[in-house]
C-alpha cells in the first residue's frame, strides 16, 4: 500500500490538463492592457507576469520528476531554455558582483521575474497539454483570442480612438494614459498593448496559427473557424508597421511552401485580390504604406537604430560574453529598438546566442516532427507554429521586444505549443513509464 501510493499519486499527477489554466493567463495577457499593474508592484505587478510566475510554480510542482519517455530523457525546446536562463542567470551574478548603479539593480530584478514568469508559461504548454485534442482547444483559444483583439483595433482605426485607455479595473493602477497615435495621417490601432510595433508584431505571429485553424478545424462552422483569421488579415495592412507587415510576410511564406499548390494558388489570388481592392478603396492609404519602405532611408526611427550600432558595440566592448546583466541598461542611456543588439549589451554573447537557440530548436523540432508526421492537420500545424516562431524572431530586431510583455509573453506562449505538439508526437512512439 505505502508503495502503491505514490505511484497513484504520480499517475494523476501525470494526467493533470492546464488548458484551463492557460486559457486564464492568454485572457490576463491579451485582455487586460499592459499598462494596468498591481501599483504595490509596479511594473513587476502586471498580472499576466504573475500568473506566469504562478505557472512556473505550478510546473515545478507538477511536473518536476515525474514521467518521461524511455529513450527521451530531455526535451529539445526545454534544454534550449535552460542555456538561455542559465546563460542570463550568470550574466545577472557576474553584474551583481562587480559595480551596478542603484537604479539599474530594480530593473534587473523585473527582467529576471518576467524571464521566469515567460518560462514558466513555455514549460507548463509544453508538458501540461496532455493530448491532441487538448492542444487543439487551446490553439482554438488563442485565436479566438487574436481575432477579438484583431476587431477591437478594426475599431480604433473606424472611430480613431484607443478606448482601452478609458478601462478601469478596481486593484491595478494604471500607468500615464496613451493616445492613439497616426501615421501619415491614417490612425495606428494598438489593441491592448503598450505601443502598435508590439500589437502589430502580435498579429503578425498569430495569423499563421489562425490560417491552420480556418482549414483544418472543420468540426466547426466555416464563418466560425475562418472568422480570426479574417480579422487578423484585415487589420494587419492597417497598423502601419513595418514590423507587423514584415512579420506576417515571414510567417505567410511558411505557410505558402508548405500548402497544397491549388490552396497556395488560391491564397495568392485572395491576397491580390485583397491588395486591388484596397488600391480603388483607399488609393492614399496604400501609397502611405509604400512610403514606409521606399522612404527608409529618411525615417528618423530608421536613423535611430542605425546611430545605436556605434554605442552598443561600445558596450559590448566592455562585457562580450556575458554582457552587463539583464534589465540593467536602462532606457536613458539609449532605446535601441533592437532586441537583439539590447541582448548582445545585456547577457553578451553567450546569452544572445542562447536565445537564437531556443527559436532555433523549436524550428528544428517543428521541421523534423513535419517530415515525420502522416496526418496532414499535425503537419499543417508544425509549418505554422514554424511560420509563427520565425515572424517573432524575425521582429525582434525591430523593437525592444522584451520590455513589451504581450509580445514576449505569446512568442514563449508558441513555444511552448511547438513543444508540446513534440512531446505527443513522443508520446505516439514511446509510451511514457513512470520511473
């Protein structure tokens, strides 16, 4: 009995499904807008962070020890994020030990929290979502989720006001207002992010998972399932990011090589389509997006990031393989909008290569599962979590990503679906054994 017991314990244990649970935290992370935080807290205290770290905790307890396939012991996309978190983890004692100003030790301390926080949302999607059908739903979930997000900013564009920035939830404070902001003259709809790069980039991962969802969820009605994907396709052109347009570009060529040539040949003929119309519809509004590209060259947030590069490797100088810390370089000392050249300053070398990693793994692993999988649905579904990961990485060079928590919380969100589409596909092979 004493020894039947724990195995009981652990069989349950091991039976656990956290769809519910990270039904919750996409509800926290995309609904309530990034600028409201528990005001003890301040900017540890956004709620979606919290209950990542809840997350964290959950899998630590849940998971930890139990089961694993035979001949698997480590899971590619979990080892990948533990060199990344053990690469800024080092970063963090190395800036700690040596001189760190004050008001730079804070905000290493949130960025550390929200890297767990990040973490522990990858770790419980990947190892709580027991089955196909389960992964299903909550690949469901999050795109109904991008569509209503997709129409709250079809809104802010059609009336030409944000409306979040009126929410008011009892027990959150709320940071200085912002309004909506234009673009050659045309309104930039932000959803409920901080600022339109980070909502644009958000749909622009999101419309490869709602394209897989229009086709392949077919036990629902057709209005039904194309309906998110229909609202991310419309408000994408709108957002007057070059990010969201580069984006969605990135995870939509994923999404054509791996298509069926006559379902390719008719998304193309749409996406003409949609580009003939918006020509006779709105003449001016496609020039202006035009205009963002051949005009590069005399953007001033162009010359920003340009004139960053010299700073940065300044810095880089000083710390090159482990940078100066996570969160300690702070936004008076230059923004960057480069996530990436933000890493090499912060965790260094190593730390930055650590991150291409995880992206990387999760390609790799999505591409073999792809090869490897004979149902058509399972394999859709690798090229677009693919197609999803790649928009995401893709953009970070264009904004300081991870001071954005949305974006940064869905890109790990994905992950954490690529993982665990793997870990069932394992699962169909190798049956799990407790050890």
């Amino acid at each position: 009995m004493s020894r039947s017991l724990p195995l009981l314990i652990d069989r349950v244990i091991a039976r656990i499904d956290a769809v519910g649970w990270l039904t919750c935290y996409l509800i926290l992370l995309l609904f309530i807008p990034s600028r409201l935080v528990l005001g003890p807290l301040g900017s540890a205290g956004a709620p979606s962070m919290l209950f990542g770290l809840g997350s964290l905790l959950l899998w630590m307890i849940l998971f930890l020890g139990v089961d694993r396939p035979r001949s698997t012991r480590l899971h590619p996309i979990r080892a990948a994020l533990g060199v990344f978190v053990l690469s800024v983890g080092v970063s963090f004692v190395l800036a700690v030990s040596g001189p760190l100003s004050p008001d730079e030790l804070s905000p290493a301390d949130v960025a550390l929290l929200a890297l767990a926080s990040w973490s522990g949302t990858l770790l419980l999607t990947q190892d709580g979502v027991h089955d196909r059908g389960r992964l299903d739903t909550l690949i469901w979930r999050l795109t109904v989720c991008g569509g209503l997000i997709a129409v709250l900013g079809l809104i802010q564009v059609a009336t030409r006001q944000l409306w979040v920035d009126r929410l008011s939830i009892p027990g959150l404070f709320s940071a200085p207002a912002y309004g909506l902001t234009t673009r050659g003259g045309y309104p930039r709809p932000a959803g409920t992010a901080i600022h339109p790069i980070e909502y644009g980039v958000l749909l622009a991962m999101l419309l490869p998972i709602a394209l897989h969802v229009g086709f392949f969820h077919t036990h629902r009605r057709t209005t039904v399932r194309w309906a998110p994907a229909l609202a991310l396709a419309a408000i994408i052109p709108l957002t007057s990011s070059r990010s969201a347009y580069l984006g969605a570009a990135i995870g939509l060529t994923f999404c054509l090589i791996s298509w069926p040539r006559v379902r390719r040949l008719r998304m193309i003929g749409v996406g003409v389509a949609g580009i003939l119309a918006m020509m006779v519809i709105a003449p001016n509004f496609l020039n202006s997006l035009i205009g963002l590209f051949t005009g590069a060259a005399e953007d001033p947030s162009i010359a920003s990031r340009t004139d960053s590069f010299s700073l940065a490797f300044e810095f880089i100088g000083r710390d090159p393989w482990f940078g100066r810390g996570l969160g300690t370089f702070l936004p008076k000392y230059r923004i960057f909008d480069n996530q990436y050249l933000l890493l090499l300053v912060t965790v260094g070398i190593v730390g930055t290569v650590a991150f291409l990693l995880v992206g990387l793994t999760a390609v790799s692993v999505l591409l073999s599962l792809r090869s490897g999988l004979q149902d058509p649905a399972s394999r859709d579904l690798a090229m677009a979590l693919i197609g999803s990961v790649c928009a995401g990485f893709s953009c970070l060079f264009m904004f300081d990503a991870f001071a954005f928590p949305m974006t940064m919380g869905t890109l790990f969100f994905v992950l954490g679906l690529a993982g665990a589409l793997h870990r069932q596909a394992l699962m169909v092979v190798e049956p799990y054994v407790l050890r």
